[in-house]
C-alpha cells in the first residue's frame, strides 16, 4: 500500500475506535453523538404526569374509605414543595377551593375498600406548581419537573447541547388515614415506597461531530496535499540535476576542444623549428 494512504487510515481508525466507545460511555446514541448538524434543546413545560400506584389491603370486617398525602423526597433527602394542590372539597371530592401545597393527596373522590378486600389507588404527580394570573384571572399551572431548574447554557463553537435521558430515584412518604364506615373510627398508617421517575436534562459536550470533519479533513490534507508536494519538489531537483548535467557537459566539450586546438599549434611550431635548422 501506498505510504500517502497512512494518515487518511490513521485519522478514520481513530475517529471510529474513540467516538463509539466515548458514545457508549455517555449512554448515547453513536450516531447521534458524531451528529455535527444539532439544534438547541428546548425545555418543555407541562405535559408530565407521573403515576404513583399504591394497593392497599383492608383486613377488617367493615368497609373503610382511606385517605391520606404523599410526600416525595428526592436523592439528597429534601422534600420537595408546591408538587400538588388541595383545599376544601365537597362530598363527590371535588376542589372547591384550591392551593399549592406539598404533598400528593391520595384518594380525593373518597373511595372505600370493602372488608377483605385490595384495592389499588392512584395519585398523579403533574410537576410544580405555580400560580399564574390570566386575563385577571388567578389560575394555577404545572411545569414538568424534566429540566426544571435548567436553564440553556452557553456554548462554543466546538461544543454542542444534548438532551441526556437518565432515571432519578425519589421517595414517597405515604401516610395513610381509614375511616371506619359503621363506627367511624380512624387509623392511621404510615410507610415509604421507592419511586422511579424517568428525568431528562440539556449537558454541555464536545462536538465530536465537528472534531470528526476537522480529523478527516486534516488527513485528507495530508493524503493529497503533501504527496503532491514531495511530487513537485522531485521534479524540480529532477530538472536541476539535468540542467546541472547539461552545463557539465557543455563545460567539458569546451575543455577539449580548447586543449587539442592548443596541443596541434605547439607541434607545428616545433617541426617548423626542425626544418629551419637543417
């Protein structure tokens, strides 16, 4: 193989045996990863509801209706705030009047579960909360909790922004009240459940996109630039070395021709010499 082809190989073997395992490594598509061509991320809000299911059991001998709050505890062991909204409701459970609170309520229509009997409930967790002001109007919205917090931050011309898929895990504080049907007694239980609740987020990294142009654009440089080079410098100490060659030969022809010119006038002049003495 021709020795003008080992940069050009070199320079693609690198980029497919570092970009894939680095891609790997980020838990990225490859694909995706050499990417150069990228838009800017954007952060949606809303659109998220993240289902917390919890069966619960009544081992009694009457009907009993449970109610009770979830509290949702994140990696670092803080509760997090304004995650629902609760207030004074009628007898079908419907808000009456609402605000932004910290907790998840469980079982708001007041549903029973029948003795002997598991029934699963269901509370929804529709991001944060905030109270919004339209056409005069107070009303109250959820922001999705997938990049909440995040902002779009600055990059350079070599970096790009990527949407990065993980899990973050949370906890749920339940605390649950049963209300007895027949003799309105009241128990209450407490216990904790591990949440799994898919997370994205914008990071800044390398565009090993870019990086992967600028590699094999520099081997192509050196695949057809400097051989060509060498080509042309060959050629030229080629035609030196023959201009060279040319001159020497002319120089001697010269030489010759001038020495036998000047050998055959000296022995004319001796004979000369010779025939005038006898």
């Amino acid at each position: 193989m021709n020795s003008r082809f080992y940069p050009l190989l070199i320079a693609i073997g690198i980029c497919f045996v570092v970009f894939p395992t680095f891609a790997h490594s980020q838990n990225a598509n490859f694909l995706s990863t050499l990417n150069p061509f990228w838009k800017v991320p954007e952060i949606h809000s809303g659109d998220f509801v993240f289902t917390i299911k919890i069966p619960i059991h009544n081992s009694g001998s009457v009907s009993v209706i449970p109610s009770g709050k979830i509290v949702l505890i994140d990696e670092n062991g803080k509760a997090l705030e304004k995650i629902g909204i609760d207030g004074a409701r009628n007898d079908l459970g419907t808000l009456l009047q609402t605000e932004v609170v910290d907790y998840i309520r469980l079982n708001p229509e007041g549903r029973k579960i029948p003795a002997g009997q598991t029934v699963s409930f269901s509370s929804e967790w529709k991001g944060f909360a905030d109270r919004f002001v339209k056409d005069g109007i107070p009303s109250i919205e959820f922001s999705s909790p997938l990049g909440h917090g995040d902002s779009i931050p600055s990059f350079a011309l070599w970096e790009k922004l990527s949407v990065i898929e993980s899990t973050r895990h949370f906890t749920a504080q339940v605390k649950i009240e049963f209300r007895d049907l027949i003799g309105g007694e009241t128990k209450i239980q407490e216990f904790s459940l591990p949440l799994e609740v898919p997370y994205v987020h914008i990071k800044k990294e390398f565009n090993w996109g870019l990086m992967l142009i600028v590699v094999v654009g520099i081997g192509l440089v050196l695949f057809l630039v400097i051989p060509r080079r060498r080509e042309i410098i060959k050629e030229k100490n080629q035609k030196a070395i023959q201009l060279l060659e040319t001159e020497t030969k002319k120089a001697l022809k010269k030489i010759k021709k001038k020495s036998q010119s000047g050998g055959s006038g000296k022995v004319k002049k001796r004979v000369k010499k010779i025939k005038e003495n006898k």
